[in-house]
C-alpha cells in the first residue's frame, strides 16, 4: 500500500515514514498539478513524474523484499549498518582469519594425520624428534646411537614417503 499526502501550495506536506513519497499538488484554473518529490537526506527533490515512477517502483521492491524477510525471519548483516559501522564486520573472525583460510588448514591437518597414520613408530618418532622438538640429527644421533648417515637416509626416506602420498591422494606438489 502507498502512502503518500497531497499538500497544498501553501501547506507544508509530511510523509508518514520515511519511505513513503510525497506529493504537492497547487490549485490551477483547470485542475491539479502535481509536483513530484523524492526525500533524499532529509530533504524533498522536486522530479519529473517518470523518475517518480521509476524510484516507487524500486521502493515498493524493496519494501516487498523486506517484509518477505520478516515473515520469513530472515535477518540482514546491513540492518546492522551504522554510522562508521559495517555490520557484517561484526561478525568477522577475531584473529583476522577468514573461515575459508581455516578451513583449508582444516583440510590440510586432517591430510597430515591420514599421510601421518601410513608410517611405522620408529619414523614418527624420528619427525617429532626433528620437527616437534627442534632437535638436529646428530644431536638425535648421539642420544639414540644410531649413526648420522643412517638418520639422514631416513629422514629423506620418510619425507619422499609424505610426498608421494600427498602426490597420490590430496595435492600435487611441486
């Protein structure tokens, strides 16, 4: 339903919300002219009748739109919006990490635990030496007795065995 009021030439015309349009109409000696306007910031812009139409009918849509969302309970992000305030930056992540950044690291961890699964104790044990604790290879070789060169050889052993099970299943690297 469209509201609108037909004011007089010296009357002051009101709309009753602030989307409805409004109208003026001046006396004439054959009839009525009506002045079309359109409130913009708090102030009325005199338009010609096809304009008019044009901005109605964009409002009526949206006016449509917004109360198929009530009905329906759908809630915007930009009823949020405010003064130097974007409502959909309300609900952004905290750490400055977009949902999709984290769901693929996600995605990666749960491939590492799959590719991590294939080896055998003895390789595990040698990456969380290496990678979990930070400790060097001949460091590992003197604590454990087992010789450098043999440590080396399965450490690249095992890393070729990640990357051909990545290659395999999840990703192709490079």
């Amino acid at each position: 339903m469209i509201h609108y009021q037909i004011a007089g030439e010296n009357e002051k015309a009101t709309a009753p919300d602030p989307f409805s349009p409004v109208l003026f109409a001046q006396p004439r000696k054959k009839g009525i002219i009506i002045k079309y306007y359109i409130k913009i910031e708090q102030q009325n812009i005199p338009v010609s009748e096809e304009i008019y139409k044009i901005w109605q009918h964009g409002e009526r849509k949206d006016r449509y739109f917004r109360e198929g969302d009530i009905r329906n309970g759908v809630f915007s992000y930009d009823a949020l919006d405010g003064e130097g305030l974007n409502g959909s930056e309300l609900f952004a992540e905290k750490d400055g990490n977009p949902v999709e950044h984290q769901a693929e690291r996600d995605l990666l961890i749960n491939a590492l635990k799959q590719a991590l699964n294939t080896l055998n104790k003895e390789d595990k044990e040698l990456l969380a030496h290496i990678y979990c604790q930070e400790e060097s290879l001949r460091s590992i070789a003197q604590s454990t007795g087992v010789p450098f060169t043999t440590l080396q050889y399965r450490h690249k052993k095992v890393i070729k065995k990640l990357r051909h099970f990545f290659e395999q299943n999840f990703l192709l690297l490079d």
